[in-house]
C-alpha cells in the first residue's frame, strides 16, 4: 500500500491556451483539486512553492482553505525554500493551518532550488553570514524545529496587556504532533544522511544535484536506503516517512494521447546545474498495461511509502482529475499500491 498524492507547482499564464490565467484562478483551482483528489480516493494534496512567479508563492492561506474544505486527505509542500522564511512566524502559520486541517499537514522544506530572481531571499530580509545561504537555510530550519515542539523560550512580560501562564512563553498556536510531519527535500545522498540525522522525513523529486551514471531511479533508490541507515544509526523512536514524485500520465482516451504522446519516448536526463552534474528522472506515459510492467520496475518508488503525482495544473482540475483517477483506477491495483 501506498499513500499517493499529487503535487502542484501551480503554474497560471494569461495564454488562451491555459485554464489557469490569473493568480487566482491557480489558488482556486488548487482547492478544488484537492476537494475532488479526496473524493476520487487519493491521500495527498501537496503543492510547491517558487517567489517572483507565476506559480504558487504564499502557502499557508492555500493550505488552510485546503484543510477547511477537506476532511482527510494530507496536505503539504514540495517544498517551502527556506531560505525566505522568518522561522517563528512560519511556525504560527504553520500551527494554524495544522489546527484547521485537524492536524493533517505534511510540511515539505529545503534549502530551495534556483529561484527566478538572483538572491531573491536578500529582498525578503534574510542576508547569509559569509554569503553562504545554504547554512542560512538550515539555521532558519534549526529554529523553526525548535519553536514547533511548543516549549517556552520567550521572558514574559511582567505587565502584560492580558494575563501569562507561568513560565517562559512558547510560539502560538502550538500544533501537537507537526514536529513529526516535516519534511526535507534532498536533492543529494550525503543531504538524505543529514536529513535522518535531523528526525524529519525525506522528500526526493524528479531531479539530484549528482550523478553517478546509474539510472535516475537506481540513484534514488540508493539515497532513500542511505537515510534508512541514517535514521536508524540516530536511533530516532519513529518509523520515517519517504516521498518521491513522478509525472505519470496513463494513455486511456484520445485526449490523454494527444495531449502526451510523445512522453512515451521520455528519458532520463543529464545536466548541469549551480556548477555542477545533475540527473532528472524521466517522465512516464504510456498505455496502462505498458506503464504497469515500466513503474514496477522503478526501485525508488518501491522503496518509498508516499508517490507525489506532478500534475499539469493549467490542463484544469476536470483533465487533473481524470489524471489522478486513471493513476488509482488503472495502475495502482496492478502494481500493489492499492
């Protein structure tokens, strides 16, 4: 069994050809996708996050809606770059739309990918100690941690404008529980083992900053089974949790043909990137039969227990749906997954 999702990066463009063509069209269809990926039986509505773009940029408002339209499925990022992030008042938006949601947040995090503008993070306020804005990154992380876990660490005010429990003062709301359900986004092996170390899950995509000329998949498979070894050498009292996310798109109507066909030709790919190799996992497309033979063969989705499923949000939420159905319907029973 297999928890499986979808994740959005929430792309809107004014093209005629797009069915999200404003902001708000992007926002709103994202709730309403999440309310029909519950209804059709998925697990996961997860969505990513890009600063000065046309993508998804605030989350937090987004989750909550999501949280107050929805009842059970899981609802997260993929992933918050923190390197923007204010860590204590992340955390009150965080214990807010965990509380809305009844605690379902799963909180994708990292230290970010290449952003549209250069240090975009500088115009949001946060300047890197010796311009390493990786250390940045996991220091605001560090603190963010910390203050989730809901113990006091602020000297009250001894003439509050209203009254103070006894002690030092934690940030609020205090979610129980949302410490257990962060998450990193890992794009190296070496990054998977830090990951472990630090008691949050692991979330790897369709693309690692290192290549060993392996299959993507194989590679993947590989930093997935070093943060098991990590996570138990910590000696954590959890089991984790592993994601990894794929396009998948099976071919059962015309359109679905018309639309990706030529995905069936996909492959992985090499690349450079912030100087140095990089592998990006293939995308799958293909009749049903001919993808359950292709996935049962990819050893990093094996190994993971949550499949995020990207999906191409400005095809609209009747097209993503269908996306998402034919995925539970078609593959999944074949392949184990339900």
């Amino acid at each position: 069994m297999k928890n499986i999702g979808f994740l959005s990066f929430g792309h809107w463009t004014p093209s005629p050809h797009s069915q999200t063509r404003s902001a708000s069209d992007a926002l709103l269809q994202s709730i309403d996708l999440a309310v029909a990926a519950e209804e059709l039986g998925a697990d996961g509505a997860y969505f990513r996050v890009h600063h000065f773009a046309r993508q998804l940029a605030s989350p937090f408002p987004l989750l909550a809606a999501v949280g107050a339209r929805t009842s059970r499925i899981e609802i997260g990022t993929g992933v918050i770059d923190m390197r923007y992030e204010n860590p204590l008042y992340m955390a009150e938006d965080a214990g807010a739309a965990d509380l809305i949601s009844g605690g379902r947040l799963q909180l994708g995090i990292s230290r970010g990918s290449p952003e549209q503008v250069i240090d975009g993070f500088r115009y949001f306020g946060h300047e890197p100690e010796n311009g390493d804005h990786a250390a940045m990154a996991r220091e605001h992380t560090r603190a963010f941690l910390e203050v989730i876990r809901g113990e006091g660490f602020a000297e009250p005010n001894p003439r509050p404008m209203f009254p103070n429990p006894p002690g030092l003062l934690p940030i609020e709301p205090h979610s129980p529980g949302l410490r257990d359900r962060i998450w990193w986004g890992a794009g190296s092996r070496a990054t998977a083992e830090w990951t472990a170390e630090q008691g949050m899950n692991l979330m790897s995509s369709t693309l690692l900053t290192e290549d060993t000329g392996v299959p993507f998949h194989e590679l993947q498979a590989e930093q997935i089974q070093r943060f098991r070894d990590a996570w138990t050498a910590a000696g954590h009292g959890r089991e984790p949790r592993v994601s990894v996310s794929r396009s998948i798109f099976p071919l059962v109507s015309d359109l679905d043909r018309q639309l990706f066909f030529r995905e069936t030709a996909s492959r992985d790919q090499v690349g450079h990137l912030e100087g140095g190799l990089a592998r990006f996992g293939r995308s799958y497309a293909g009749e049903p039969d001919q993808l359950v033979r292709e996935l049962a063969e990819d050893t990093a989705i094996a190994a993971a227990d949550t499949l995020l499923l990207t999906v191409p949000n400005q095809l609209g939420v009747d097209y993503n749906a269908h996306v998402i159905e034919s995925v539970l319907t078609h593959l999944a029973p074949e392949l184990g997954w339900r």
